[in-house]
C-alpha cells in the first residue's frame, strides 16, 4: 500500500520553527530559495504521478517517476514508496536500501506510524533474499565502492545491501592510498568490513623531504667561516598604531540586520503557510476525507496540502540560512572591532577566514603571535 505525503510533514516543519505569528513584510526569495522551491515543486509532481502509475500496476513507469523524486528530494515517504515498488519489480537489493533508509527516517506521527508495520515487512521479505555489508573506514569523507560503484561517502548512514557472493569493497580518499577488501555475503547474512586508510607516499614524504634540505642547509653553515655568512635581516622598528577605520563593522552590522530580516520573513511565511496547511487539513478532515490512499474526490485538496507543506519546508530552510548569515555577519563585525592593533608589519599575516554552516557558523583566524 502507498503512502502519501500528510500533514505530519507539514506540521513537523511548523513545529521546528518558533517565531511571532505577527505579520511582517516578506522580503523576496533568493535564487538559492527560488531553486529549491522548484525542485521540490518538480519532485512532488513526480511523486504524485509515480502513485498514479504504481496504483495502475505500471510498476517500470512508477520506478522511473520516484527515482525522479527520490533524486530531487529524498524524504521517508519517497524512499518507502519506491521501496515498494522496487519490491514489486523483485530488486530486493535495491527495495531493501530504500526501505531501511525511509525506516530510518520515520516520522513520529500517528497517520504515518500506521504505514510502518507494512514497511517493516516488506524489509524483512526482501532481507532475507539480499546480504548485507557493514563498512567502517578510518577517515572521514572518503568514498566507498562496492563492486566499483560509489555507494556513500563516510560514515555511512546504514549497510550497504548486495547481492549473494563475493564483492570487492573499497575507499578511496586524496592524499590516502586506496584501501580495500573482498567479502563474500550469503543471503541474509551480514559481512563487517573494516578499511584503514594510510597516507600516500608522496604525502607521507613530504614533511621528511622539507627537514632533509633544513639539515642539509645547517651542516652547510656550520662548516662555513664566520665571515662568509650572509647578514641577519634588520628589525624594523615599530610603526605608530594606525586608526582603525569602522567602515567594515558598520557594513557588517548592517549586513547581518538585514539577514535577520530576511529571516523573520521567512519565519513569518513558513508560520503562515503552516496555518495554511492546519485549515486545509481541518476542511479535508471535517468532510469525512484523509490524504494518505486518497479518493479521487480529496486528490485536489490533498495535493493543496502537500504543495503547502512544501512552502513550509523550503521557507524554513530559508529562515535557518538567513539567520546563520546574520549570526556570522555580528561574529565578523565584533571581531573587527575588539581585535587588538599592532603597529608592526607582523600584524598584517593575521586573516580572519569565515566558516559558515546550515545552523552554526564562525570565523578561523590565521596568523602569528
């Protein structure tokens, strides 16, 4: 049976977000947004239209329509649902990657959790037919091959399922030579795989190569004459502090103000498009309906829903960037300002790198002191 998308989605946008339901102006979406509003937009008419074909027992034109989906936003629903119909198409290997991840990745929901148990079985079936391989690498990032195809960078999410045999399971990492392993998996057997990637040569060499020249360099002028080495560099004297200039704290302060508006505005919308969603779902609740398996008669109203719990995401998403900018804006012009001077040349090698992450962001200072 297939699941659709329902108003746990929408609600559980709703509820991450805290933010005045007051009304504000909204400024207008960034191209970053504008394209993620689409994708989704594009992802969900392809979802609707892989439930449509898999009802109708296209299950090859279905398989097509969610790994559409499934590449342009992969959510539980759409991992479950092309779970299924890799299920049906007997590619248990693959079934069973998609059901574990939507498994992972269920929400706490009472209309989704009745879908589980089915989920469940469905793995358990295709499970029993498929073996799977554990992989643990030393090093972070690196990416791993099974049979010569990229399955995940590390660490991995879960296992990775194979066919019955013998597979070749590598990582492969820049600057690290490539480590790898062959295991041989039956059905519904699981197989560890330990990697531990070592620097390449060359970058094990490198540091070692740069003390042979300073040594060489040393002995060198130990046996030289006194005379004939070559003079010290001057210390230049110090040089009177110069002003600091507050044009850059006053742009950063008013860079990281206008991040925070964006991101109040994006709550706003996301908070209006969640209340949005609450009245669709009451209306489709108090005429007797529900989106999950829908009757031709709530299909409109329930892909209203679902586009609206699509605002509510991407609005959101929206909110988190716009408000970690902010955060890294403040952290730069603060940073400018209380950072002492130094009236030497030395003082010019400091750099201060910004880092910045959905959530969190920061600044790396490099230099000497």
């Amino acid at each position: 049976m297939m699941i659709c998308r329902t108003l746990a989605v929408l609600l559980t946008a709703a509820t991450v977000i805290a933010a005045p339901e007051t009304a504000a102006a909204q400024p207008a979406p960034s191209q970053e947004t504008a394209r993620g509003a689409d994708e989704v937009k594009r992802a969900d008419a392809a979802y609707r239209k892989g439930l449509r074909l898999y009802t109708d027992g296209k299950y090859a034109e279905a398989e097509a329509e969610l790994q559409s989906a499934w590449e342009l936003n992969p959510t539980y629903d759409v991992a479950y649902n092309l779970g299924l119909t890799k299920y049906q198409l007997k590619k248990h290997k693959e079934a069973a990657q998609h059901l574990s991840f939507a498994l992972r990745h269920w929400p706490l929901m009472k209309a989704a959790a009745e879908k589980r148990p089915e989920a469940e079985r469905r793995l358990a079936v295709s499970r029993a037919l498929v073996g799977a391989v554990n992989v643990v690498v030393s090093v972070a990032g690196a990416e791993v091959l099974v049979d010569g195809t990229a399955v995940g960078k590390t660490p991995l999410e879960g296992a990775v399922f194979v066919d019955p045999g013998e597979h070749r399971v590598e990582a492969r990492l820049l600057g690290y030579e490539t480590a790898s392993q062959t295991v041989s998996v039956a059905k519904g057997g699981t197989a560890e795989v330990k990697l531990a990637l070592a620097k390449s040569e060359a970058q094990a060499a490198a540091p070692s190569g740069t003390e042979a020249v300073g040594g060489s360099a040393a002995g060198a002028g130990a046996g030289a004459p006194a005379a004939g080495l070559a003079p010290a560099a001057p210390v230049e004297p110090a040089s009177p502090p110069q002003p600091r200039s507050w044009v850059p704290v006053i742009a950063l302060g008013a860079a990281s103000v206008v991040g925070l508006g964006v991101g109040v505005g994006m709550t706003v919308a996301s908070n209006n498009a969640s209340a949005d969603g609450r009245a669709q779902a009451d209306a489709i609740l108090k005429a007797g309906g529900g989106c999950p398996d829908a009757p031709p008669a709530y299909e409109t109203a329930c892909s209203d829903l679902r586009t609206t719990a699509s605002r509510v995401d991407t609005f959101g998403r929206a909110a988190t960037v716009a408000y970690a900018a902010s955060g890294v804006l403040a952290i730069a012009a603060v940073t400018y300002a209380l950072w002492p001077r130094s009236g030497t040349k030395a003082s010019g090698k400091i750099r201060a790198l910004p880092e910045a992450h959905i959530g969190y962001g920061g600044f790396v200072m490099q230099g000497a002191w």
